[in-house]
C-alpha cells in the first residue's frame, strides 16, 4: 500500500476565545474521517478590535479520505465562521 501525503489547509475560526469553544471544535473535528492533526491557536489577548476573537486552526489530512471543503463544512455545522488565513 502506498502512503498518501498529507495536505494541510490553515483557515481563522470566529469566536475561539474561550477553552470550551477551542475543544469543541477539536472534538468535532476530531471524529472526521481522514483528518489526522488538528492544531488551534486560540487569538491574542483581546485587542478590543473586529478580529480579536478570530483564532487560527491548522488541519493535516488526507485528501483521498477528506478534502479540505468537507472540512469547511463540519466547522460550519458545529456554528463556527471561518476566513482564510492570511498565511494559508
């Protein structure tokens, strides 16, 4: 069998200020199938600006199992918004 290699998209998340809100999308995305790295990066100290709660999720997968869409669209059904990172 031949490993596949793994993509990775990093995207921003609305409203990750919070531990409770960060394991809830990790959990969630934790079950998707395919998807084998989940790092979160909760936002900086509130700023007090529009994109202070906006924290940053990177997701390592494997495209033939899961692609990246599918993806978008699990953090969209647990009720996230979600932008593309500046750097992704």
């Amino acid at each position: 069998m031949i490993a596949s290699k793994m993509h990775e998209i990093r995207f921003d998340v609305e409203e990750l200020a919070c531990n409770y809100c960060a394991r809830r999308l990790f959990d969630g995305l934790s079950g998707v199938e395919g998807v084998v790295a989940i790092h979160i990066q909760p936002p900086p100290e509130r700023l007090d600006g529009p994109d202070d709660l906006w924290g940053t999720v990177v997701i390592k997968f494997v495209p033939e199992v899961v692609g990246s869409e599918e993806i978008y669209d699990h953090v969209r059904h647990l009720g996230y918004r979600l932008r593309k990172a500046p750097d992704g």
